[in-house]
C-alpha cells in the first residue's frame, strides 16, 4: 500500500465497530475518498482535538489500498476547526450543505483541485461573512459547483438547435437546458428567465466570490436564479439534501 499525504475537509463521518470511523474526506491532491480511522474513540486517538469532524480542514497522511476503496488513515494534523461557523446553528446547517452538495456532485478518486479550493474558499468566507450574506453565498456556490462539475448549461445558446440566444430564454427543466422560442414544445415543464438573470449567473459563474458579494441583483434576478439553480441541483440528486432541508427548518 502506497503512502500519501494531503490537504482534506472531511465532508462525513460514520462510526464503524466499536472503536473506529469510516470517514470521507474531500483531499487536494485526490479528489474523494474514503478511509478508516481506528480506535478513534480512544483518549489517545489522532481525534482528540475534534479534527475529524465533519468541515473540519486537516492534513492527513493514508495507506493507499490497492484492493478496497477504503483507505487506512493514520495520522491527522488540524489546520482549522471553523469555530466561528460551529457557534452558529445556522452557519453550521449552511457548511452541512457545501459539504453535502460536494459530496453528492463528486466521485471517489475523481481529483478536481478547483472544487476543493472553492469549497475551503467558502467555509473561510461563511466563518466571517454577516449572516444576511449565507444564502448569497450558498446560491454563489452552487453555480459555481455545477460549472466546475460540468452540470452547468450553455446560458447563451439553445440546448436544442444550438442558436445562440441574444434576450430571454426558457429554461427547459427536463433537458436542464435554456431553449429559443422556435424549439418550445407545448406540455414540457419549462419557466421563461429574463436576460438579466443569465446575465448575473455568467457573472457569478466566472467572478471571485469577494466580488459576488458586491453584486446587486433586484429580487426577481434573484427568484430566478435561485428557483433555476435549485432545479439544476435536483435534476442532478434526484432529490432535495437533507442538509438543506434543516435549513430551511431552522430558517
């Protein structure tokens, strides 16, 4: 078995057997993956300082398996725990979510070194931003999550014929793509989006998230966003994450 190192965020945690966990991290230099800790619930264990908990940005060290895809992880060095994030209920339940969405977007070993950046991007800018800016900052991320993993459609072309589209289009939700007037069929599930909503997606999609918070949006861009993302993601699951689901509870 190979050793490796890397940066990771744990994205879940389950107990195994007595005293062990299986644990999926999101690493920097390989994608997902999955490993056990053993004799995790001992005083002495390399959990002692809560490092393994799920958010939490660590350096580990594992024992590559060449038979499983589980992992051996045998050290782990704590480089932020997010305390300010763990204080609020509602910052916790919003880094649950990034956590959850990476986690169903992405595959084992399938390294993407983009989407763990911009996943610690985000939980270092959940920890200090105003709670009034989380949702801007959750809908930021989805974008940017569905470009990165290829979900995220062509906004200036037609998903059908392949026109490029110059004003306001209709977003066909079962193709999960942008349609012109000419290829709307009648009966299929679709919603009309103004051109100033594709225009504000292209501009998060490509923007730093510093500058998308400076973005001004009137609240029907915003609605129409929102409700598009929200379809794209759900097209993709193929149900609503159960972390998003407690935060519109405790919202």
């Amino acid at each position: 078995m190979a050793i490796q190192k890397s940066e990771s965020i744990v994205l879940r945690k389950r107990d195994f057997k007595e005293t062990s966990a299986i644990i999926v991290f999101y690493t920097r230099e390989f994608g997902k993956i999955s490993g056990i800790v053993k004799e995790i619930k001992r005083p002495k264990s390399l959990d002692y300082n809560g490092g393994l908990e799920p958010f939490s940005y660590n350096r580990i060290v594992f024992y590559e398996s060449s038979r499983s895809n589980l992992d051996k992880i045998s050290q782990s060095e704590l480089v932020d725990y997010f305390d300010l994030i763990r204080k609020s209920l509602e910052k916790t339940a919003y880094a649950s979510y990034l956590i959850e969405l990476v986690d169903k977007f992405t595959e084992l070993n399938d390294k993407n070194e983009a989407v763990f950046n911009l996943l610690l991007e985000s939980l270092r800018a959940l920890s200090v931003i105003g709670e009034g800016d989380n949702e801007r900052l959750r809908l930021a991320f989805d974008v940017k999550l569905l470009h990165l993993s290829g979900f995220m459609p062509r906004l200036d072309t037609c998903g059908s014929c392949g026109k490029r589209l110059s004003g306001e289009g209709h977003f066909n939700i079962y193709h999960g793509s942008l349609i012109c007037n000419r290829c709307i069929r009648r009966g299929e599930e679709k919603f009309e989006i103004c051109k100033g909503t594709v225009a504000s997606l292209n501009y998060i999609k490509d923007a730093g998230l510093g500058r998308v918070f400076r973005l001004k949006v009137t609240s029907g861009v915003g609605d129409e966003m929102t409700y598009l993302i929200n379809n794209l993601i759900l097209s993709h699951t193929g149900r609503n994450l159960r972390s998003l689901e407690f935060l519109e509870e405790i919202k």
